[in-house]
C-alpha cells in the first residue's frame, strides 16, 4: 500500500508510553500491511533513548521495510546507524 492511500484510507494510531516527552504517532492500513509514522520529540527525555516500542496497527509476526524519510533533512539517530535500524530494528 502506498503512503498516500494509507494516509488517506488507514486508521491512525498512537502508542502510549510512559515518557510523556515523546509522542509516536501514525496511519497505518486496516489490514496492518503497511503504516506511515510520526515519531516526535516534545521536550528533552530523561531517559534519553527510548527502548524498543511496538508500533501500534502493523499485524502480528509480520515482516516490514523501515525507511526514514529524508526529504527535510535527516533526523538524528544516537546509537544506531538508519540502516542498521531498518536491518534490526523492525521486527
């Protein structure tokens, strides 16, 4: 599914965490075969990092390509690389 018929036919989703600093947010497809997501940072975390988050909407024991949007820049990545993201961080 492309992004635009996700974004305009999908079902938006929020995770909840308990830091209330960060706010991932998204569409993702009825069927859990795709998502667009959002991942915003309000304000410095104490934790610093966050630690794994399941992404709401996408289906169980699924397998899914991770690619970051770069068309306003990069965004920052702290521990790990944006390929090593999409290769071990999308489970």
């Amino acid at each position: 599914m492309s992004c635009g018929r996700c974004c305009h036919g999908g079902r938006t989703v929020r995770a909840d965490l308990a830091d209330d600093a960060t706010l991932p947010h998204g569409v993702a497809a009825h069927d859990g075969s795709a998502a667009l997501y959002c991942w915003v940072w309000l304000a410095t975390s104490p934790e610093g990092q966050s630690r794994r988050v399941r992404l709401p909407g996408l289906a169980p024991g699924a397998r899914y390509r991770v690619r970051v949007r770069d068309a306003l820049g990069l965004p920052s990545f702290h521990q790990t690389s944006g390929a090593g993201m999409a290769d071990g961080g999308a489970r």
